[in-house]
C-alpha cells in the first residue's frame, strides 16, 4: 500500500487526508444524529397530554430531558405559553435558526471532499502522464527507443491518483446524500411538532378563556 502511495506522488497525500477528514465527519454527524432521533409521535402525545392537564412546568421539564432539537424547539415555545400565537411561532422559529445549522454542521465539508477528490486523483495523473512525456521526448531526443515497458509503468502509476480520489469520492458521496436525507427527515418532524405545539397552546389558551 505505502508503495502505491510514492507511485502515485505528492497528489496521494491530500485524497488520504480528504479521506481522513470525511471519515471523522461521517462518524461525528452518525453519532449527532442517532443521539437525536426520538420517537416524535410518542414524545408529542407525551407533550400533548401534560399541557392539557396546565403542568406547564412538567413540559419544560420533559423536554429537558429528552435529547435532541424537537424538544429544544418544543421548550421554546412551550416558555411563551401564555403569549399569542405570533410570539409562541416566532420563539419556535428562532429556537429552529438555531438547531438547524447544528444539524447541518460540516456537511458542506462532506459535499467538498465527495467533488474534489475525483479533481484531485485527475491531477496527479495528469501530472504522471506529462512526467510520461517527458520521458519519450528525452529518449527520443537521445536516439534511446522508448520500450512499452517504459509507458506502461509510468502509465499506470500516472493512473493511481484517479483510482484513489474516486475511491474516496464514491462512499463520502454516498454517506453525504445519506446524512442530508436524515437531517431533512428531522427538520420535517421539528416542522410538524412545531405547528401540533402551537395549536395545542393555541385551544388550551381558548379553552383558559372560556
């Protein structure tokens, strides 16, 4: 392997590191997001059925306790309760502005790495292959023939950088698309337990006023 690394030249050294860093990426956002996935469904109706009983307190407390943004931007708007519903909304809204870009951390970091890899193993072998050429031209120019041999070996070292960026590029694309489909699955439950929230504070405020 350290062999392969020295045939393809300097260009190797930045896809290994790209790879490195995808990896840690990968690894940190899995590890954020299964610490963020919770049953939405049961922790709403869990919400829902301590609000209708005025244990406001008791709602703050829940969402303390449960990880994850749903309940950060659950307790945001459960904090402005007896407030109209533009404020409880907007309180909503500002806890997302927050827990979204959390969510979305480094992705773009992914997204670079999965498209400059590919980039990068196609200059090292372009760079290989000029090394090629300038191999024939100096035998040529010293009446050596130029054996197959010759164009083989530099070719396909010349071909190893393109091996190792797709290498790289083909899973951190993968893992990328994989990563934003969940994070794009948790910002439609915080949407939907946003809005459940507000009209439960909503009717609770209806029903306190009759």
């Amino acid at each position: 392997m350290f062999s392969l690394i020295v045939k393809g030249g300097a260009v190797m050294y930045p896809i290994i590191l790209c790879s490195i860093i995808a990896l840690a990426i990968a690894i940190e956002k899995v590890y954020h997001l299964h610490r963020a996935k919770i049953d939405t469904r049961k922790f709403m109706d869990e919400i829902a059925n301590i609000l209708r009983r005025n244990k406001i307190m008791e709602a703050i407390e829940t969402c303390d306790k449960t990880p994850g943004p749903i309940a950060h931007i659950l307790k945001a708007g459960i904090l402005k309760h007896d407030r109209p519903k533009p404020e409880i909304k907007e309180a909503i809204e500002e806890a997302g502005l927050y827990e979204v870009p959390r969510m979305e951390k480094n992705l773009t970091a992914l997204a670079t790495i999965a498209h400059i890899s590919p980039l990068l193993g196609l200059l090292g072998t372009v760079v290989g292959m000029v090394g090629c050429f300038q191999v024939i031209q100096q035998k040529s120019t010293s009446f050596n023939p130029v054996s197959p041999g010759d164009l083989a070996g530099g070719i396909w070292a010349a071909l190893i950088t393109t091996v190792a960026g797709l290498t790289v590029a083909i899973p951190v694309y993968v893992a990328y698309n994989y990563l934003v489909s969940r994070v794009n699955g948790l910002v439609l439950d915080m949407e939907r337990s946003s809005t459940d929230l507000i009209n439960i504070l909503t009717q609770r405020g209806k029903d306190y006023e009759a």
